[in-house]
C-alpha cells in the first residue's frame, strides 16, 4: 500500500506540531483510499483530548461535527510523539478499535526541529486484532 500527501498538507502537519508541543499534536485525514493507494486530500487539525504531554485522543464531538461538515471521506488519523514516529502499544489499541484507518505518526524531535521531522504511516488492514501494525510508504508530491 502507499499513501500520497501534498507537501503544503506535510508543511500544515509540522506547523500543528510546533503549535502543539509537548503536547501531541491530532488532526483528522480526509481524501480517498481505495484498495492499495491512498491520497490525503485534507488534514483538519483537531484538539487533543488527552489533556498533558504523551498520548493523544479524539474527541468525539469534533469528530462527529468535522465528518458532517466535509465532503470527502474520513480515510486516518494523524498525531504527533516527539522521539519516535513508531505507534506505541496504546496506539495499537486505538487503531483495532478501526482497523480500516490509515494512522499517520509524526516524529518532531525534542524539542521540535526540522532536522528530526519524520511521517510515518500505518495500518492493520485486514486483520483488526493484531498487533504489529503494517507500515505503509508515504510519497510527499507537489500539489
């Protein structure tokens, strides 16, 4: 599988991090994923509801209203860890709660840089209980 994103969207999702930090940073996915290919079309940064530094929710009044309110299909969830752009197990926990979801982690560095910037993206497709997510190949394109 490989997931598209638009450079000014990975430009958005840097500047929600340094926004947010050291707090993760959350921001729902929109745009179309069909079989094995995938393209954000939007990112919506949201609050996180976990109040404090580690770990990252959705709340879901925002979740409802932002779904309502967009044209194109929900495909992921993005958040932000500041040492490493790998889910950690409470990550897996949330993602087989909807494993049809692409899960977009970036990586910010401590404190945030644009040297230590990395997007990592990952599901677990068919098999929702498992626990080692796969990775998918992010491709930054011109928009």
């Amino acid at each position: 599988m490989e997931i598209e994103i638009p450079k000014h969207l990975v430009r958005a999702l840097w500047r929600e991090i340094r926004l947010r930090y050291p707090a993760e940073a959350v921001a729902l996915l929109f745009g179309t994923n069909v079989e094995e290919y995938a393209v954000i079309r939007e990112v919506l940064p949201i609050a996180n509801a976990i109040k404090g530094v580690h770990g990252f929710g959705i709340p879901r009044n925002a979740y409802a209203s932002a779904c309502n309110k967009r044209p194109g299909q929900l495909i992921g969830f993005f958040h932000s860890h500041l040492e490493d752009a790998t889910p950690s197990s409470a990550d897996i926990k949330t993602m087989q709660s909807d494993a049809s979801m692409i899960w977009l982690i970036g990586r910010s560095g401590n404190p945030p840089n644009g040297r230590d910037f990395q997007l990592r993206a990952f599901c677990l497709g068919a098999v929702p209980s498992k626990d080692d997510p796969d990775e998918i190949a992010v491709k930054e394109v011109h928009s």
